[in-house]
C-alpha cells in the first residue's frame, strides 16, 4: 500500500546518504547527487505513526474518481499536518517534505477520525520502501496562506539529498 508520511528529523538522518553528514543542511545541492547505492531508500515506519494513503474503504466512497487525484488528495493532507504536526509546527519561509512510500497492507489502519479521510496510523513497525520525496516549493506560511494546492516539487529516491538540500534553501530566495 501507498502512503505518505511527512519527513521527521529521524527520518532526514536515516536518508543522509552513507559515510556523509547527517544535517542535510549543510549538503550542497550540486555535490549531492550520489551513487543509488550510497542513498538509503527505507526509513522505519513505528507503531502509532500518523500517515496517510488511499484505502479500499476510500476508494469505495468515492466511486468513479481517479485512483492518481485520490494519492494526491491524500499526499496533500500529508503536506499540512507536516505543517502543523512536527515537534514544533513549521513557519516563516521554511519548506516540509513528504515521503511517498509503500508498506504492506495490514501495517496500517484506519485513523480517519483523529486525521481526516486519508489518514492512517501504524500498527506494527515495519520499513518503508521509498518511492519519491515531495517537498514543497513555497515556505510553511505561504502554503497556509495560499487556498490552491500547495505546489510540490517531485523527487525520485535517487535524488534524497537533493531533496534535503533543497529543503533547507531559503524559500524566500524562490
């Protein structure tokens, strides 16, 4: 199954690619291009993580619609609770990130109570197979001041430190 889960400073470390520095901050965008080898393409999904996905019960309450605007439903919901859901809610011109990835069906369950129709909560830990890294191209309050879809640039996972790296730009500087 798909889901989409915002970036968390653990998961950022465990992307850091092999044998460099975990603050993908301090990496620079045009050094970053590794080898697939040396990027790791899994983080750890822990019990009782909120995420978010496209059930069957989702897909069934919405007869006829568009498998692909469902995953982007969803992947923007993931945008805003990295917004508001991070130890410390991000502001100012700061970017978040969402990671895209999939994990077996009967890792997740429904959390749409507590997380709106696409959230999902862990119940067991599991690794995440990473698809793609979603990071958002304007700063945390443009995107809440903006009502359109928050515009997301698209990283393969062969891509995760330039995806840090961009991360970490200065949106302003956009």
């Amino acid at each position: 199954m798909r889901i989409y889960l915002p970036l968390l400073d653990a998961d950022a470390a465990a992307l850091a690619p092999h044998g460099s520095s975990a603050d993908p901050a301090s990496a620079d965008a045009t050094s970053s291009k590794s080898s697939p080898e040396t990027v790791p393409s899994r983080v750890r999904l822990e019990v009782d993580r909120p995420v978010w996905g496209v059930t069957p019960n989702v897909q069934a309450e919405h007869p006829g619609e568009d498998p692909e605007d469902l995953e982007y439903e969803a992947l923007q919901d993931a945008v805003y609770a990295a917004l508001e859901s991070s130890p410390r809610p991000v502001t100012g011109v700061r970017r978040v990130a969402v990671l895209a990835g999939d994990v077996s069906d009967g890792a997740v369950t429904d959390a749409s109570e507590t997380h709106g129709a696409f959230g999902l909560r862990a119940v067991r830990a599991e690794d995440v197979r990473l698809a793609s890294v979603h990071v958002t191209e304007l700063g945390a309050d443009a995107v809440r001041a903006d009502d359109t879809d928050p515009a997301l640039l698209w990283f393969d996972v062969a891509e995760i430190p330039a995806a840090l790296a961009y991360l970490h730009e200065d949106a302003s500087a956009s």
